[in-house]
C-alpha cells in the first residue's frame, strides 16, 4: 500500500460502514451485526441471502439494538430474471422494514441467448419505472449502480455513471444511484456526472480498491490503499457534490480477503478507511 | 457460436483482415504474410515485434509480393514508457516504410506509482501532439485505439470513444480512432459516437467477440461468433457512417486459438467473417 497523503482532508471515520459481502465467507448476518458494533462501525449494507437465512424480524431486532445505520440493502433488480417483479417487490418491503437508506439495483445483463443490449437497457427501464411507484409509496429510494464494462454481459447493462443519470432523469422522484469507486473509477467524466449527480442523485458511495494486476472480473477487488484507484480525490468530489453519507466498504476477495479473519478485515477496514480514502 | 441472421446485408470478405496476434505464438510474421496468400486474406496487420524479427525490408518485400494491404502497424503509444519518443518515432518509419494506413496508438497506462489518471490523461495529450507532426509529414495517420475500461490502468487511460474523438478535435488533421469492438461493444454511447467519428476520424475496424464468461483481462477474447458482440449492428452503423476499410480479426485467446493449427484459426476467420458479422 501508498503513503497516505498528509495534507488530505480527512474522512470522517464515524462513516464507515461494512458491506456485509466483504465477510460474506466467514459471517453470517448476526455475526457481521455483533462485528460491526464490537468494532465500532456504524453502518452496515446486508446481503438478502444472508438477510433470509437470519430471518427479517430478527435482523431489524439486531441492527436496531446495535444502533447500527442500514447504509443500503444488496440488492433488487436482474430485471431479466423469469421472478424480477415478486423479487424487487420484496425487497422493497424488506428494504422499508430495515429502513435502509436506499435499495441497490443491480440491474442484469444480456438475457439468455440474447445479444441485443439496446433492448435490455430499454427493458431495465421499463422494470424501474414498474416497482418505482411502490418504492416511492415504502419511502425506499431505488439506487441504479452502475457496474463496471467488464461486467455488462452477465450482471449490468448499466455501465456509466452518466447512463445511470440519464435513466434517473426521465424516471424522476426517488431513484438515484449507488456511486462505487470499483466500477466507475476509469470514467473521464466522473467528475463531471457526480457533480451532475448531486446530493439528489447520490443515495450511496462504496469504496474498495482496483489490483493491478486483477485476477478475476468479479471477485478480485482490493482493499482500500492496495490499488490504482485515487481515493480521496473521488471522496472530495462526491463530497463536493453534497453527499454526506456514509463510506461503504464492499471488497469482494476470493483470494485475500475472503480468507481472512473477519475481525482483522474489520480492523483493517478502519485504519484504512481513516490512512487511504 | 448462435445462427447467423440470414437477412442482414453481408459483409464483403474481401475485406476480411488478418492482425497477426491473433496467429502469435504459431507463427512468424513471414509465415503469417504466406498464410494470407495462401488463404486469400486481403489484409494484414503486423506487431513491430515480429516485424522486427524478421527485418523491416523483408517485410515491405514479402508484403508486396503477396499483393496485401497493411491494415494498421500495431502499436505505438505507451507514452508513459521511459523511451516513449524515440520508438514511437521509430514506429512512424516503419509504418511509412509498409504503407500501413494507420499506426494503431495504445496509449499506456498509469506510470508505475501514480493513481492519477487526469494527469496521465494529460500527458497522453501532449506525446501524441509531439509525434503528430511527424506522421502527418511521413503521411502516417495516427489511430488512438480506445481500450476496454479494465486496461485502464495497464495499458490505456483512454477508454472510450467519446474521449479519444475529444483528443482527436483538440489535435486536429491526421489522427484519428481504431475501433475495436472488444473494447467498445459495451458502450451505451457507441452509436452515437461512431457516427460523430465518421468517415474522417474512423482508421481502422477490429472484430473479434466477448466471451461469458471471460476467465482473463487480456488473453481470452472469443472468436466472432462465439460470445454476445452483436457484430452485424456495430458494422452497420461503422459502416453507415461512411468508412469503407477492411474488418481486421484480432483475437487475444491463450486458452483456445493460440493453441490450434493457424491454417485452420484462418479458415475459420473467414467462415466467421462470412456468417457472424
């Protein structure tokens, strides 16, 4: 990892929160929840896999007697998915019961067989604009995360912050976007779309950290300070933009992270949080 | 590899066009150039590797003889390698000396310890405004090729088309873009920026395909056919705004064409080219 710049602005460690997919191989729910409040992180982004398996009413019980923020719920969307309208609907209500700050859309791929990705971006639309009217009715901002190139075929055909932005325009009140550095960190006009962005549109900010070399498309990511990515300058723009909310750290990492002690992660998560972002 | 469209307009094979990565580890550039001949490929696209192994008049002679276009001389660029002048000088003679329509630019990355891209972004500007004087005056035009968001950090810091064209308008006459569908298929913007691109700016058409999945960053392009680039569409609007060059194949594939008989990677080119773009 790089020196840390000394004369940065600090980041406000009271805003790091845990994405709960960064000890998705060693915590559970419960786990990560007691982790979190031992460590003394404040926000937490849980997983529905791991949501259902702990049970709803527990987890609120949990996050709630831990004081604990629900910075975003991972994830609706795979609007090409055969169940894509009961799925999002669910996890809305999942979403206002955790009273998590924002739904994360992660919106699908190409369909199956399928090599006409105009047609599923204008099909990721029309999903949108079909649970909007019930995220909004829940009080659930839906937050559009643009996902990395690489990933278009298999996961999102949403790729660009400005993409994301322009379909947040013509779909109105109470959607936005997930910012995470991971996926957007390449793009020449990131900072000019988060300043489009605004405080509106910005309804989360995920940090991690890109290996060169990276080894795997998906879970590959690093931790914050181990990679190419200019942290802090990102934070200073979307912070310029208006954001105040929280830092979440969401690192898939087969080969490290994933591996680790969770507790160490955490620690680590912490310092560099506070030394690299 | 899906059936192909029996009702979209053919493309014309004899402007099928062979990048000689795509035969690397099989074959010499002299071979490559007998392959061509032998197989009726019109065009060739040479690595100054190879070229340097067989010796730069060998190859202006070997190419005449067999009648091929040279496509693209592949690359200069890297301007963040320490001797960056003096070889990409040296790639315009070369280019020069093999009547390439383009010397096809891959522009480096981020310099070895730095995390800033703006200024990375910067300096390509300034190295390629210091060689274009040359090539303009060697009548070697200049072909930024825009490379996939995940080669930002390695091998390109310019990623889209939309921001090589922008260099393009600041530099001016005798540069322009190699469009390569690997790296750009993904692009919600693609359409729109190959028709400002056009006929003046577009240098160079490379075909290949996305796999899924993709079990590598760089050596595990598909065979066109084989993924999810909808290759008759980007050659419709390639072609719809006006460029009319040769459809150059270059397939990056460690695990699958590096491995087989070139003469049949070549037949299968041209099946290819044919049926599935």
């Amino acid at each position: 990892m790089s020196a840390p710049d000394p004369d940065r602005a600090l980041p406000d460690p009271s805003k790091l929160s845990l994405n709960t997919a960064t000890v998705k191989t060693q915590w559970t729910l419960a786990q990560a929840i007691e982790g979190c409040a031992r460590q003394g992180i404040r926000g937490i982004a849980p997983w529905r896999d791991k949501l259902a398996e702990m049970g709803l009413k527990q987890a609120v019980m949990a996050i709630k007697a831990n004081g604990l923020t629900v910075t975003g719920l991972c994830r609706g969307g795979f609007f090409t998915a055969r169940n894509w309208l009961d799925d999002n609907r669910r996890a809305i209500e999942e979403a206002h019961a955790l009273g998590a700050q924002c739904l994360v859309l992660v919106v699908g791929g190409l369909p199956e067989g399928s090599k006409d990705l105009i047609r599923a971006r204008e099909r990721v639309k029309e999903s949108i604009s079909m649970i909007l009217p019930e995220a909004r009715k829940a009080g659930v901002p839906l937050a559009i995360e643009p996902l990395h190139p690489m990933q278009a075929a298999e996961r999102a055909c949403i790729n660009t912050l400005e993409q994301a932005l322009d379909v947040c325009d013509v779909l109105g009140e109470g959607i936005g976007v997930a910012v995470d550095v991971y996926h957007v960190w390449w793009d020449p006009k990131l900072q000019q779309q988060i300043e489009r962005a605004g405080k509106k549109r910005i309804l989360a900010y995920h940090i991690c950290d890109w290996l060169v070399p990276t080894r795997d498309l998906l879970n590959d990511r690093g931790m914050m300070g181990d990679g190419v990515i200019d942290l802090p300058r990102i934070r200073g723009w979307v912070e310029g933009s208006g954001y105040s909310g929280f830092h979440e750290a969401e690192i898939f990492s087969e080969l490290n992270w994933w591996q680790r002690d969770p507790d160490e992660v955490l620690a680590t998560l912490k310092q560099r949080h506070r030394d690299c972002t």
